[in-house]
C-alpha cells in the first residue's frame, strides 16, 4: 500500500495551478467546451496534467482513468487490478461562478473498489483522505493531520439535520428522505466537497437524484464510509465501480442514526 500523505504534495501542486487560473480576471480566455457543452478550463487541463505525471513517475504500472484523458474502452478496463480514478476539478460551473466549490478527486481503485482516497479543496488548501480499514482525515493548510467522523444521531427524539445539497443538480424528490428529522439547515454547493463535510460532522444528509460519473462519488464514498457514515444506491446496494457504464445513478449519503 502507498503512504497515503504523500499523495498531498501533488495533489497541492495541481490546487495551485487550479487557483492561478481562478485568480485570472477574464475565464473566457482560458474556458472551452466539450462535446456535451460541459466547461472545460485551463485549470481543468492543469490538474490533469501534474496529477497524471506524478503518478506515471511514480506508480508506472497502474493504469490512471481521468476524466480530462484518454477514456479507456471497457475491454481494456475490465482486466485492470488496480489503477487511479481522477477528477482533476470537481465542480467545474462552481469554479466559473467564483463559489470556491470545487476539488481534486482521486482515488486508487482495486477491482471495483476504493482502497485509498482524496478530495483537495484547493481554495481552503484542506484535503480529506482515508485508506480501507484505517479511517478518514483531514490535514489542514499547515499539514496538521485529525481524524475524522461523521455525527451520530439518536432517533429519539427527532433528531435536527444539517442537509447538503447540490447547488447546480437539487431536486425535490430529496425532501422525503430526510422529512421525518427536523431539519436545521440546508447547505447548497457544488463539488464532493459535500462527502468532505458530511465526513467531518459537518452535515447529515446528502441525497442526489442526477447521474453521477464513477470519478465523482468514489473518493467521497470511501472517505465517508471510513468515517463511519454510508453512501447507498437509490436501491439501497453500494456503489460498485469500474463497471461497463461509467455512470452512477442517484445516491443517498448520510451519518449515523441509531434507534
């Protein structure tokens, strides 16, 4: 197994060529669009690219699934042991907006699961990470390092929520998964920083309607599962990955409630 802090260093290095682009005045210059009209930046390109390269120097025989690269067919995929999955910039329209909603995602797979996890918050300089059966953490900008997580809720009496919501993907069809609580508050935002703060305590409920893609929901999965909270299908089953669609369909992730 890796050493799991060292994944950081690079993971910092992409968040600052991230926030050079962000801090640019005009994004027009450096925006363009894929085939699905989705935004593309500079900063998208950036990431990809010191990310990738740390890795091909480093772990050369593991293959890397990216969002931003080359996507390889599901013939090729099938055979992989154990590989990188990537999202160089996770809430692309929340970095055109100027949110600061927005992360690195990574994860090293083996077979269909998450084994080691990241999510780089590059404008707060924080990365949320876990490895299986060792827990999830946090290390801060100055590379102070805290265990992580999730609340635990009594059921009795009604317990009050915290809910996470997409800023960009909320639906209605939410609202009955958390209607028995009493909700406190709901925070809107875009990205998995939403796992990050769900893992940390931060949050209670995050339930997403809209399809996600596998290098999404992986490194969050795992990083709040180790922290003790769960991410289920909408048919109740974990998410499994490197499957023939890279396509999720909707999740619940939540802490834990107890009777």
């Amino acid at each position: 197994m890796i050493n799991p802090q060292q994944l950081i260093a690079p993971l910092a290095e992409a968040a600052h060529a991230i926030m050079k682009v962000y801090n640019t005045a005009d994004f027009k210059s450096v925006t363009s669009y894929k085939e699905d009209l989705s935004p593309l930046t500079e900063a998208d390109k950036a990431s990809h690219r010191i990310i990738t390269s740390y890795l091909q120097k480093n772990h050369e025989h593991m293959p890397i699934l990216s969002e931003e690269g080359q996507i390889s067919s599901y013939e090729e995929r099938k055979s992989w042991k154990d590989y990188w999955l990537l999202d160089p910039l996770d809430g692309t329209k929340e970095f055109l907006k100027r949110t600061g909603h927005f992360s690195i995602n990574l994860s090293l797979m083996s077979g269909s699961e998450p084994v080691a996890a990241w999510i780089y918050v590059p404008v707060e300089n924080i990365c949320y990470w876990a490895v299986r059966g060792m827990g999830a953490f946090k290390t801060n900008a100055t590379n102070d390092t805290i265990p992580i997580q999730v609340r635990k809720h009594s059921l009795q009496p009604k317990p009050q929520v915290v809910i996470l919501s997409s800023a960009s993907h909320a639906s209605p069809e939410e609202e009955p998964y958390y209607r028995s609580f009493e909700v406190q508050k709901i925070i809107k935002m875009g990205s998995a920083i939403k796992f990050g703060l769900l893992a940390e305590g931060k949050g209670d409920f995050y339930v997403r309607f809209r399809p996600t893609m596998e290098w999404d929901t992986a490194a969050g999965q795992l990083i709040v599962e180790e922290a003790g909270g769960e991410l289920l299908g909408l048919d109740g089953q974990r998410f499994t990955y490197n499957r023939a669609s890279l396509y999720n369909k909707g999740f619940v992730c939540k802490a834990i409630f107890e009777p």
